[in-house]
C-alpha cells in the first residue's frame, strides 16, 4: 500500500468519525442511542 493510499484511507476514517460525532451531539435526535459492539475475549495462558 503505498502512502498516498494509506492517506487516503485515513480521510475516509476521518470523515466518517466527523459524521458519527456530528450525529451523536445533533439534538434533533431525542430517540435513544444504542450502540451494540461485538467483543471478541480470548483467553491467554501465560
């Protein structure tokens, strides 16, 4: 990948983390906001 690629993909990232901040603080949104992340938990032997 070269690095005008991996700043191109950084963009898009940026942007979509400026769209998802935007929604979260519009206060024409009174509905409850609920965000389900799926979690992967490994168990790890030392």
């Amino acid at each position: 990948m070269t690095t005008t690629e991996k700043i191109a993909n950084a963009k898009k990232r940026i942007d979509e983390l400026e769209r998802l901040i935007k929604y979260w603080n519009d206060s024409d949104h009174d509905e409850e906001k609920i965000v389900n992340f799926k979690r992967k938990i490994e168990n790890k032997v030392a």
